[in-house]
C-alpha cells in the first residue's frame, strides 16, 4: 500500500474531531418557533379561508336576490302609478294581473335564493333551528358575525304585499298597495343595506386569510345543496364543487329563466 493510501486508512480509522455545537439563543429559538407557526399558520389560513369563502357566498346569494326582489318592487310601484292615472277599468285589470304575477316572482326568487342549504331572506330558520347565520372569522370562534335571518317574502310577516283582490277597479285598494310597496322597498333597502356591509366586512377577512394562506389555495369545495330536488340525496363522491360568484350569478340566471318560461304566453304554456 502506498505513502497516500496508508494516509487515507489511518484518517478513515481516526476518529473524527470534536466540533463545538453552537449555543441555542432565545432570539433563534423564537425564529423558529415563528417559522414553524408561520408555516403551519397558512394551511389553517387556507382551511378558515374554505369556510368563510362559503360563507360569503351564502351571503352574496341573498344580497343578489334582494337586488332582483328591489326590482320587481320598483316594476311594481311603476305599475300601482300607473293604475291610479288610469281610469279605464279594462287597463286596471291588466295591470292588477302583473302585479299578481311580480309578487309571485318575488316569492320565486325569494325561495331560490339559498347557498349551502342556508337561506337568509325566506323567513325561515335555518336547518328548522337557529334564527341567525353565526359565521366565524377565526380559528378559536371568538371572532365572528351573527347575520339574522329576514323575511322578503310577499306575505304577512314579510313585505306584507296584499293581492289585487278587486283588480285595481277602485282608487283606495290602489292607494293601499302603493303604501304597502313602497313600506316593502324600504325593507328591502334596509336588508341589502345590512347584508352588503356584512359581505364587505367577510371579503376583508377573506382577503387577509388568503395573503396569509400564501401558496395554500382558498377554493371553496362544498355542495351547495340549493334548489336540488332531493334535499337529502348525497352530493356525487367524484363531483367538486367550486362555489364563486360565478355559481351565484349562474344560478340567479337559471332562476330568471325559470321565471320566464312560467309567465304566461311563455314557453312553458305553448
């Protein structure tokens, strides 16, 4: 063996020298503990930001309902006026009849306008229990906004909205209604009110959440549950859901459509 392999097996047999571990300081300790926080921080970042992602969008589902319902409280208003400028009994008539059929819209959509089984605008306690739509904005629940559930239907209770019942023939039931239309887009105007600053106050944490979530995705994937004919039927295990403002505006689209084809000398009559 030669002068350079015998040094090389006598290095290999030598044990090794003794190296000094470096003093662990509380600064260093506390930069990796908020490494690691950080790092575990955004996958719960992007787990919160899933919940309120679907929470918002239950409430912009109502908020863009109430948008549709001040609609058809303003056709509504524009037809009442009509009516009392209007002394033939035959034009009354005909405009007594669509004001039946916007409040029966206003029911339609009113009905339609759920998001994940929650419906916000229908009266109705939501799951058969709770009053109120808690929706928490941290991890620990000490955060969170409490959203009361309202009324827009067009029945007592609601926005009150009385049928037509002798077809706008004398000037006091039309005086009647437009009180009453004008009480319910007052309503309406305080619940889109309430409802859109919630919403912004939502979008604001999501924001946040998902800055802080960073590589970590913030995608919405839950079943809505809204209008499915079975309310109990489980959603398909191969299907994602991914419920933006895009499912939002399309369901409000098919909700139109419906209302269209229903209207009568529509489709659905033909």
């Amino acid at each position: 063996m030669g002068l350079f392999s015998n040094l090389i097996a006598r290095r290999k047999l030598e044990p090794p020298e003794p190296v000094e571990t470096p003093r662990v300081t509380q600064a260093a300790l506390k930069r990796a503990l908020r490494s690691t926080a950080s790092a575990s921080g955004s996958q719960f970042a992007a787990e919160l930001g899933q919940r309120i992602a679907t929470a918002l969008s239950t409430v912009e589902t109502a908020v863009l309902a109430i948008d549709a319902v001040t609609e058809r409280l303003r056709e509504a208003a524009d037809l009442v006026a009509d009516a009392g400028r209007n002394a033939d009994i035959g034009r009354r008539a005909l405009l007594a009849g669509r004001y039946d059929d916007l409040r029966a819209e206003i029911d339609a959509i009113v009905g339609s306008a759920s998001h994940n089984r929650v419906n916000l605008i229908g009266g109705r306690r939501i799951g058969g229990q709770h009053t109120s739509f808690e929706i928490a904005l941290d991890g620990e629940d000490r955060a969170g906004i409490s959203i009361s559930v309202v009324n827009l239907t067009t029945g007592e209770g609601g926005l009150s909205l009385s049928p037509p019942r002798d077809a706008f023939a004398g000037d006091a039931e039309i005086e009647a209604i437009s009180a009453e239309i004008a009480a319910a887009r007052a309503t309406a105007a305080a619940a889109a009110e309430r409802f859109s600053d919630h919403a912004a106050l939502i979008a604001d944490r999501l924001a946040r959440l998902i800055a802080i979530a960073g590589s970590h995705p913030v995608e919405t994937q839950l079943p809505t549950g809204a209008d499915a004919e079975d309310p109990d039927a489980p959603a398909h295990p191969d299907t994602e859901y991914e419920l933006g403002m895009g499912a939002v505006e399309e369901k409000l689209r098919a909700l139109a459509s419906r209302l269209n084809g229903d209207k009568p000398g529509g489709d659905a009559d033909s």
